[in-house]
C-alpha cells in the first residue's frame, strides 16, 4: 500500500532542546540513512541525547544522534553512533552556514517524523538560553498546570 506524501507522523520530539535553547528558525531536512535504521526510527529506538547539527563547506551533518541496532538485524547492522548527514538545497545550508558563524547561533534538531515513507528531521537554529531563562521557563510551567489543575477541580 502507497502512502500519501502529505501523512505525517511525528517518532520523537526534543523536549530538551525547547528547554535549553529559544528557537529562532526551523528547517525540514532529509537524512541519509543505512540498512536498517529506518526500521529501528520507526520503532521508536533513538536518542536526542545532546545532539547537534554541524555546518561544513557543503553539507550538514548530524552529530550524537543515536539509532539502536535493529532488534531482527543480522550481522550487517549499523553503527549506532555515527554521524550522519542530513540532505537540505545547497542555498539553504550557506545561509545556515553563515548565521552560525556570524552570529553564533547552534543548529540542533529539533524533532525526527516520517512525511510518507521518508523519514525527515527538524533542523532548528537556536540561541542559548541563560540560567535565568530557564527559570522563568520552569515557574511558569508550574504556574500553568495549577492553573490547569485548579480549573478541572472547579469544573467536577
């Protein structure tokens, strides 16, 4: 059965990227994967764990994002912890190139979905967020859920 391109379904989003970082720009990317990756991203088994995205003279290249060995692999599984590089217009990834270098922003991905068959990753240009930041980031998510919390009492 053929899947529609437009079908979205969303494997994993970087919580803590939202946390640590204010994300200024997002980019849709494609990632060129081996032998039985996909597989594994489809079950759900890899990890954000302080990955980043890197910016050489032609190509971006996602760093520390980490893939399990497929669970029915034969000898031929992939490495888990290899970079891998992600597939963008040539445009694209020299204004990336040029806002990371000149105005010291990171480039981190953000979520990992699959557009139809193919897997594709949320590329995202962040600024660093300071202590304080993530402070205020932390009471007021506390202060929404008593909110929260106090509406659905009232509400019963």
């Amino acid at each position: 059965m053929k899947q529609d391109k437009n079908t979205f379904k969303l494997l994993q989003k970087n919580k803590k990227a939202y946390f640590n970082y204010e994300v200024l720009e997002d980019l849709e990317c494609g990632i060129a994967l081996v032998g039985t990756e996909v597989k594994s991203l489809r079950e759900g088994r890899f990890s954000f764990a302080d990955s980043y995205v890197t910016v050489t003279d032609r190509t971006l290249t996602l760093v520390g994002l980490t893939i399990q060995p497929y669970t029915h692999g034969n000898i031929h599984n992939h490495d888990p912890n290899r970079n891998r590089r992600l597939l963008a217009h040539k445009s694209e990834i020299k204004r990336l190139k040029r806002k990371v270098i000149e105005k010291g922003f990171t480039l981190v991905p953000t979520s990992i979905y699959l557009r139809g068959n193919l897997v594709k990753v949320q590329v995202s240009l962040c600024r660093g967020k300071q202590l304080h930041d993530k402070r205020a980031a932390t009471k007021e998510r506390d202060l929404n859920r008593d909110m929260r919390r106090e509406v659905k009492q009232l509400q019963y």
